[in-house]
C-alpha cells in the first residue's frame, strides 16, 4: 500500500480504497487476512482508531467479516460484489460525463476502438 495521504478525502476512506483496490487487483483474495489494527496503524503512523474505522466500513460493506480473535478476513465473493459495484458506480457516475466530453469532441464509440487498436 501507498504511503502517502491526500487532503481530498479523510484518511480511512483513503485507507479502505487502498484495500478495495488490493481486493480487485486479485492482491487479498477470497479468506486472506487484512493486516492487523496495530500493524497498519504502526507501518503508516495512523491513530489505531483511523484503520478501525476504515475496516469497519468494509464490514459494513460485506466486504471483510471480523473473527474474533483471529483477525479482519476477506468475504467470499468479495471481489465479484466489488466489481459489480463500481461498475455501478461508473455507469451512474462517470459514463455520463465520458459521454458528454466525447460528443463535444466529436467522438464515437468507433474511434476510441480505433485508438485502442480495436475492432469496431
């Protein structure tokens, strides 16, 4: 994971991003353990209670279940829940602004193909 912090957002939303992004990159999989409270907040100089928060929201998520005692865990289907998502969340959020800046460019679906080496 990164070290570094940006101001745009709070620091555990920044966090639990880092780990939906490990999850889908296929980084933590399906049962992995996330890296415990202490060390993460040791390795990144974070208050105990930042990383709490940022995995809490990962189980509020159902994206990692907490094993007493044992640890923060990967849900099953984590990754598939992930992706269903933010693909979501790009068709609601970002498509549309895509869409817009393609049609004041001239643009068509055809000639991003082309650019990628495609074919339409």
């Amino acid at each position: 994971m990164d070290r570094q912090w940006d101001d745009s957002k709070p620091i555990y939303r920044q966090l639990r991003d880092r780990v939906v992004a490990m999850i889908l990159e296929g980084v933590l999989n399906e049962g992995d353990p996330l890296p415990s409270v202490r060390t993460v907040a040791t390795d990144y100089r974070l208050n105990p209670l930042t990383v709490l928060k940022a995995y809490q929201e990962l189980v509020d998520e159902q994206l990692v279940e907490m094993k007493r005692g044992r640890g923060m865990f990967v849900n099953a289907g984590a990754r598939e829940l992930l992706l269903k998502n933010e693909r979501q969340k790009f068709l609601d959020d970002e498509w549309p602004r895509l869409q817009e800046k393609m049609q004041l460019l001239g643009l068509s679906p055809k000639d991003l193909l082309k650019q990628r080496g495609g074919k339409p």
